[in-house]
C-alpha cells in the first residue's frame, strides 16, 4: 500500500480554530492570564466540545496571535501532504468580540499569506456563523466574504435545530453576490436538517451530512445533483455522534454514489491529522490506493479552487497512483 502521508490532499472541512497547537494554546493563554481546562481524554458531546473551544477562542485577541495560528496552520497541514485547503474561521463572532469587525480577518489573512508563501500550500477560507447567533452578525460575516477574494463561502454551524429560516435572504444575496454557501447539517440532527439546508440554505456542499441516510429520497437527490458531503469521521466519535470508527456510516455513503470527502472537523479535539484521518479510514474499512485516492480527488473537484489548481491537484494524485507511467513492458 501506498504511503498516504504522500497522497496529495485536498481539506475541506477543518475549523482554524480547532487547529490550533496545544503549546501555542499554552503561550496565548499565558500572555492574556487566561486558565484553559485541560483537554478531556473524552468530550461528553458537542456541549461540551463548544465550552472547551470558547476557552480557547478566547486566547486569540491580538492580531499577532490570529496571524500565528493560520501561519501554523499552513506549517501543519503543508506537512500532512496538504496541498490545498478551506479553513473556516467565525471571524465575525471574533470582530464583535474583540470591538474590530475587520481585524481578526485581516490577520488570519495574513497568517495564511506568509504560511503559503513559505510552506507551499494554497489555502482559502470559509466564515462560519453559528445558527443561534443573530442576522445581523450573518450579515457582516457575507460582508466581509465580499470584500476578500481569499474568502470562497460562507456557512452556518452549531446547533442544528435551530432553523435557517431567519438567514434565506443573506443566502440569496450570498449566491447572488458569488460566494459559495456550505452548511453544518445531518451531524447532530437528522435527514430534514440536511434538506433545509440544500432547498433554503442553497447549500454548494454540506458539512457532515451522514445522517442524510435516513431518507433514502434526500439520498437520491444528493446523488443525482453530486452535493459533496464533508465527512469526517473521527470528529463524529469523539463527540459521540458515532459509537466507533468501525461502526462510522461512511462505507454506507460511498456505496449509495454519494460524493464523499474525508476531514478533520476539529483536530485538536481528536488528535487526528488529515494523514491519520485517511489511515484509519483505510484500516477501518479495508480501501485500497485507488479508493483513497478516489477521496482526494473527489475533495478536489468539490472544492472552490480555481481550474488550473483543480488540473495541477489531478495531475499529483495520478502520479501519486503511477496512471502517469508510461508502460514500456
């Protein structure tokens, strides 16, 4: 079996806020006097999960700090054979925050522009908004996806009962405007939160999504119109949301033609990288080359890259494969 370390990668699914390393979660919360809880050996579900993460959300309040975690994103990922990635980030929720709308989007930006530059990797983001918060923070979050050309999409995250009803007009206005609309759906709730977010949400791709099995007409439209899910199966056990890894429906998704791609979600969480992520999914579920392979290129087309990186990105894992040798036999 081929090295998946080596495997051109593209991510999907990761939040940047949940990357960030535990020693620079250490020295962040040193210099704001912050006291960050030790990280549970297991998360008593998503509830949990979300006090853990606002902890550490708020070590992040001085543009150096935004910038040193999407710097070490890029550093991290560019080591996992990540060549391209979508990162989200609430960067809303921390302008309102921190009192500078603008701010903890400009320095991630600039984290990213010097990461790329140095470690080789292409990176664009995703704003999230949780479904909870309010529409005018959505608001913001579509105005500043409009303003930055390395913002590809906007999304909702969160709690999935709360309806998307309140947010259809900056979705339209998303769509209109360009900009890739991409929602947390069918991971805590189920098959009816995943179509709401395809009809009202007019998702591009869908976060998670696995719950979309049970309903077998949802699953025929995902198939039909190749909605990407973004699954990733190690976050969804350690926050309860699937017994095992064994036990993931993963397997259930890519035997029903639906397109799936393989994430981290929350990394510091799970303690897998994207590499570990594509091993485990390998081992679990007994897929050769071609299939893991057939995962990475399935995240390609499904991202918002441009064509040439999309063509460059095939290129690789076909080399990665051998289809590029010649046979001289």
């Amino acid at each position: 079996m081929r090295d998946l370390l080596t495997l051109p990668k593209a991510h999907l699914h990761v939040h940047l806020e949940s990357t960030v390393r535990p020693e620079t979660v250490a020295a962040l919360a040193d210099a704001h006097g912050i006291v960050v809880p030790p990280l549970p050996e297991a998360f008593d579900g998503f509830t949990q999960f979300a006090a853990h993460n606002g902890v550490v959300r708020s070590c992040l309040q001085r543009p150096s700090d935004f910038a040193r975690i999407a710097r070490e994103f890029c550093a991290d990922e560019a080591a996992q054979g990540t060549r391209y990635a979508e990162v989200t980030f609430t960067a809303a929720a921390h302008g309102e925050r921190l009192g500078d709308p603008g701010m903890p989007l400009l320095a991630v930006l600039e984290g990213l522009a010097a990461g790329q530059a140095e470690y080789g990797i292409e990176v664009r983001v995703i704003l999230d908004h949780p479904r909870r918060r309010s529409l005018e923070r959505l608001r913001t979050t579509l105005r500043l996806a409009v303003s930055h050309p390395e913002v590809v999409a906007i999304g909702v995250a969160g709690e999935e009962d709360h309806p998307l009803t309140p947010f259809a007009d900056v979705f339209r206005e998303a769509a209109e405007a360009g900009v890739g609309l991409v929602h947390h759906a069918g991971e805590c709730c189920g098959a009816a939160s995943v179509r709401e977010a395809l009809t009202l949400g007019r998702a591009d791709r869908i976060g998670h999504g696995f719950r979309a099995l049970e309903d077998p007409s949802l699953v025929a439209e995902l198939r039909d119109r190749a909605v990407p899910l973004e699954v990733c199966p190690s976050s969804n056990v350690a926050l309860g949301l699937a017994g095992s890894l064994s036990s993931h429906p993963l397997p259930l998704l890519v035997d029903a033609g639906l397109v799936v791609t393989l994430n981290t979600d929350v990394p510091s969480a799970t303690g897998a990288t994207l590499t570990s992520e594509y091993v485990a999914v390998r081992e679990a579920f007994g897929y050769d080359d071609s299939a893991m392979a057939a995962f990475s290129a399935a995240a390609v087309s499904a991202s918002f890259a441009a064509e040439d990186t999309k063509v460059r990105l095939r290129k690789e894992i076909d080399t990665w494969m051998g289809r590029d040798q010649v046979n001289t036999c």
